[in-house]
C-alpha cells in the first residue's frame, strides 16, 4: 500500500496585531509572508490604524474606501436606525463642565488627600441626616465597608445579586401589575430580568449597547418570554417616545434602511433584514398587552458611573399619571462626571463640590472604597463619597420624579461590597395599591 503524502504546513501570516501581541491566525498567501488583509504591497502604502476604530488597521491608498464599509460604520447605522432611537435625549442641553479634568485626588500628594478626607468625614452626618431624616451614618457604613477586599470572587455571584434584587422588587410590590413594563438598563446578557420573570411574568425591554453572545432570553425555556432587547446607548434611549403611540401599521421594510454602510442582502439575513425583524418585534411587544401600560419599573444591576444619572434622566419621559418604580443597584461611583450627575446642586449645598474640578476630585476618592486601597480608613472615606452621590440621586427621585425614595442593603457585604440598590415608587402609587403609612412601616427604605 502506498504511503500517503506528506500534509502540506499551514504558514500562519507574519504580521502581528498591534492590540493582541500576537501573530495573525490566517494563512498566508501563496508565494508570499502574510494573508490578503495583511499582505504588504507597495502600491498600497503603509497600513495605518483605521479612524473610526484603532483596533484595525488598514491601507492608506484604501481608506477612502474603507470608511464607507467599516463595520463601526455599519454598526452605527444599525443602531440609529432602530425604533426608539434618539441621540443624546437623556443628557444634559447644556455643558456643565467646561473646564479641563482634574487629577485624582491620589495624585495630588499627602495634604490634598488629607484635605479631602476631612471635608468628606465632615459632610458625611449631615447628608445622612437631610436626604433620610436622622443621623444613621455609622449604620449605612457597616453595610459596606470590608477591611480585605482579597478573595471575593464576583463572576459566579452574579445570579445571587440579580435573584435578591428581582426579589426585593417582589417584595416592594414594583412586579404587581400584569400590564406593567420592566426596562432593564444595562441589561447585558439580560441575568436581572431573567430573574425578575422567574418570579413574575412581566413585558421585559433590556436596553444595552454592546453586542453580547449567550443571551438569556435565545435559551429554550425564555424564547416564549415577552422580551424585547435594543442595542442603544442609554442616552439615546427615547422612553417618551417607546411608552408614547403604538407604532403601529407602515413599519420600515428592509429596503427602506437600507443605504449608506446597510444594504438588503441577497439570500441572506443581513443588518437592514435584521433591523426590519426588530420593528417588527418592538410593535408586536406594544400589542402584547395594554398601551401605554400601566406601570413602568426602571431596574438595573451595577450600571456603572455616569450610566446610573443618565438613566435616571430618561425616568423624567414617563407620564406623571403612570406608575413608575425604580431599583437600581449602584457601582463605580468614580466614573460619575459632572455633566450627567443629577445632582451637583446638593453636593454644593454640602460644600463639597462647587466646580467641575472638585467635582472631579471628590469622585475619585469614591475609588478609595472598594479598589485594592489598604488603609481602612481610607475605605471608609471612599464608601462615604459613593454613598454621598447616592444620597444625592435619592433626592433628586424625591423633587424631580416625585418618588417615595431610598438607598438599601440588598445583598450581604461578603457577596459584594457593591451591595447598596436605590429603591423608590411614585407616592401616588403608594397611595393606590396601600395606605402609605401601612407600607413605610413593611418596608426598611432608611434602614
């Protein structure tokens, strides 16, 4: 019997990506080092980082061509061709902070911190005492503050976070209505509502900006669920618009957005095919139950920084005569700007921040709480920055949306130290479904 011949190697192409540190995985090209992206010819020039996107590079006699199909272009077109889209409707008409950033209060050196860390301490009792009534300071700090942050693993906590806020929401009667809507801010792969139906069936709007695989409402046993998702930014999310008229007949066909990046595909389902099958999806959503539906709980599980304001902003969309509810677990308070924060005016009123600067500054100790800072009392000072803003949010529920409102525990400190959630209903829902004196007493909204 003959012997086989030899395989033929595959030769990997030379070139290395500038963000990965590594080789390239495609083969090469005959006769040459490197694959058809990467191939060097002269008559192309130089590749250089794309301008739309640095993570790729490409030939610079071909970039006039590239812009017009890079997939961040086409990417962009999906989303602001999709129902419910209008750029930057959940942010600030005017720049609140013009001037230049400031540098970590760390960065400063010793007597900056020190400084800090004094005007914090100070403030701390009588922003404790304006938003919840009395001087239960100590208390909201013992939630939190951890000596060690070592050895808390969050990635398989996840499920007991979402599981403990759909059931405080449970609880606080915000799933009471079959003709309410949850909108999931930041959803992610979707884990706070999953957990939010498993309790209770409700319409579901996950609102998230990244593209994300392993989605929880593709699985089998979620695929009958009233789930619709919208990959937008939170600022671009029209509420008024999504809770206003049905949409109705006369939804866009795949041709009609087409153009630019998109274009109907030929066989297959394509981004203008796809976007059809959306509109599509976000009518059949609004006929499922009645519209505009009864009630709204605007929910959200670690929306990071500024991500939190903003979505608080959207909230001033919805009705006053509708009901509305908000549970909203909090992080990353050093990534809050002073453009989106709701609330700069109590933090002035406090004496804390009367410029974009110290806006900046006072932040960034928020970063002392739970980051790899040893000194314990350092941590401390960072939980009363984070809790500070979140006093400050509270407030702002209570005057502008007309919320009976409050920050909590959900969640033990040995799962997260992230574990404070910004609850609250509009009073005249209090005063609907229960007396509100009745319920105050149930519920532990300062405690």
């Amino acid at each position: 019997m003959a012997a086989e011949p030899p395989k033929s190697e595959v030769v990997r192409c030379s070139y290395v990506v500038p963000n990965k540190g590594r080789r390239c995985r495609f083969p090469v090209l005959p006769g040459t080092a490197r694959c058809g992206a990467h191939r060097e010819d002269e008559d192309d020039g130089a590749r250089i980082p794309c301008p739309l996107d640095p993570n790729h590079t490409v030939f610079e006699r071909r970039l006039k061509q590239h812009l017009k199909v890079c997939t961040k272009v086409r990417d962009r077109s999906v989303v602001e061709r999709q129902p419910f889209y209008h750029p930057r409707i959940n942010l600030p008409t005017e720049d609140t902070a013009a001037s230049a950033s400031a540098p970590p209060v760390s960065a400063a050196g010793a007597e900056v911190v020190q400084r800090w860390m004094a005007r914090i301490e100070g403030v701390w009792p009588k922003a404790v005492e304006e938003v919840l009534g009395r001087d239960i300071s100590e208390q909201i700090l013992e939630w939190s503050v951890v000596a060690h942050g070592d050895g808390l693993a969050h990635a398989e906590k996840h499920e007991a976070q979402n599981l403990a806020l759909a059931e405080m929401m449970l609880k606080d009667r915000q799933l009471s209505s079959a003709s309410q809507v949850v909108v999931e801010f930041g959803s992610g792969k979707g884990g706070l509502a999953a957990a939010v139906l498993r309790l209770r069936s409700a319409r579901c709007v996950l609102v998230e900006r990244e593209p994300r695989r392993h989605k929880f409402e593709n699985k089998q046993d979620a695929r009958e669920k009233q789930v619709l998702r919208l990959r937008l930014d939170i600022a671009d999310f029209d509420l008024g618009t999504f809770l206003g008229s049905k949409l109705g007949g006369g939804l866009p066909k795949a041709a009609d957005l087409s153009g630019g990046a998109l274009s109907v595909s030929a066989g297959t389902n394509g981004p203008a095919e796809r976007l059809e099958e959306l509109w599509r999806s976000a009518a059949a959503f609004q006929e499922a139950g009645p519209w505009p539906p009864s009630s709204l709980a605007a929910c959200a599980k670690h929306l990071c920084g500024g991500a939190t304001d903003v979505a608080l902003r959207s909230l001033q969309a919805c009705p006053r005569g509708q009901g509305l509810s908000v549970c909203v677990a909090t992080c990353c308070h050093h990534r809050c700007d002073p453009d989106s924060y709701v609330n700069r005016r109590f933090l002035e009123r406090l004496g804390l921040c009367d410029s974009a600067e110290d806006f900046r500054q006072f932040v960034s100790t928020a970063g002392w709480a739970v980051g790899g800072e040893r000194d314990l009392q350092k941590k401390r000072v960072g939980m009363m920055s984070k809790r500070i803003l979140d006093l400050g949010r509270v407030a702002w529920l209570r005057e502008e949306l007309g919320l009976e409102a409050a920050i909590r525990e959900y969640i033990s400190k040995a799962v997260t130290p992230e574990n404070v959630v910004i609850t609250g209903r509009r009073a005249d829902a209090f005063k609907a479904s229960r007396p509100a004196r009745t319920l105050l007493r149930c519920l532990p909204w300062c405690c």
